[in-house]
C-alpha cells in the first residue's frame, strides 16, 4: 500500500517534530572534507570512517594538502575502513582534478560531481545537502528499506525510490527528509526487527508485520 499525501505530510511533520534539525552523522570540517568522508563512507559505517578522518584532515583539508600528502600516506590514515586502497586512489585522483579543474573548489552541480573518482550519485547528493543546501535525497540501504516498507515510496531500484521520493515528499520538509530517513532507518526502522514499539510514525505505515513488543 502506497501512502496518501495527506499520511506522507503527516508522516513528515511528526519526524520533524521530533527532529527538527537533523544532522548527519560524519564529521566534516569543510566541503571538501564533507566530499572526501562521505567518498569513504561507501561500504563502511559512518562511525568507522570518523576515526579515521580526524588525523587525515587535520594533515589534509583542502585539495591541494591531500595531493601533496600522496596516495601512500592517505593509505595509511585509512587503512582502518574498508576497500581503503581504492578509496585512497580515487581520493588522491579526486583532489588532483578538483586542483586541476575546479581551482579547488567543489562544483556545484549532481552532474560535475559524479565525474569525479569515487562519486557516485549517492555521494554528490549528500554532499549537495548537507554542505549547500540543495534539496536532494540520497538513497542509502536505510532509506530504500524504509520508503518501500512503510510505503512512502516504494521501488525496485534506488533511482526509483529517489524519484519517487522527489515527488511525494511535501517542498516544505524536502531540505531535511534525506536525514530523517536515514536517521529513522538506523534507529528505528532498522532491517531485521524494526523498533515498532517506539517509532512516532507507526500508526501511518504500511508495513504488515509490526513488531509492537519492546523487549
């Protein structure tokens, strides 16, 4: 069952009630060590990759200290989170273009950012909203669990969801509803026994086999 836009403004407003600011959950100093955490967050937890990126920008926080750090020595400030040798390659090539191409500068735009090494379109949406604002949704394992479980925006695939979720969320709440999302899909709507009993939403959703006991 697909929600109504009356339960999904619904649904929204009570997340911001309890919310109403919501932060992600990586560190980040500036755009650029915004673009490089999240670079690194693939396949790796958020809380993983913060132990790792104080030391590595506090040695390099712009583009230009990273390619002078070079791809070894970034190697060995992440060799903590996974896929780290990749990661390292596309955060030293990434640097190297932006140097290059941009002045420095992080572009601006979904479709310059995902030339980049390691940028995919998830990763240039979080980096849109967080560090500029932009209302974009970057969907992530927690949001496409949660979109399709609850019936916010069911879809087969990621981009599905996303579109989907573009068109339903209400303008007013769009900013924010990336975190709220996510924040609700690590927390409470979590994949294997979603926390039912405590989710402020739970009257709205569509999901057939509530878990309503907390332990």
């Amino acid at each position: 069952m697909i929600m109504t836009p009356q339960k999904v403004r619904e649904f929204f407003k009570r997340l911001h009630a309890a919310n109403p600011e919501p932060k992600g959950e990586l560190e980040w100093t500036n755009p650029f060590t915004l673009l490089v955490a999240v670079v690194l967050s693939a396949q790796a937890t958020d809380k993983g990759v913060n132990k790792a990126t104080p030391a590595l920008f506090k040695a390099a926080d712009t583009p230009e200290k990273m390619v002078a750090l070079g791809e070894e020595k970034i190697r060995n400030y992440i060799k903590t989170i996974g896929l780290f040798n990749t990661k390292a390659k596309n955060v030293y090539a990434l640097s190297k273009i932006l140097l290059e191409e941009y002045g420095g500068e992080i572009p601006l735009s979904r479709e310059e950012l995902v030339k980049l090494p390691g940028v995919g379109r998830k990763t240039a949406n979080v980096v849109l909203n967080i560090a500029y604002a932009q209302p974009t949704i970057a969907v992530d394992t927690h949001i496409f669990r949660v979109s399709n479980r609850t019936g916010l925006a069911p879809g087969a695939t990621v981009e599905k969801v996303e579109d989907k979720l573009e068109k339903v969320v209400p303008k007013d709440y769009l900013l924010h509803a990336h975190h709220w999302l996510i924040l609700h899909g690590r927390y409470i709507c979590i994949a294997r026994k979603p926390k039912c009993y405590e989710c402020p939403v739970v009257d709205l959703c569509a999901y057939k086999d509530k878990n309503l006991v907390a332990p």
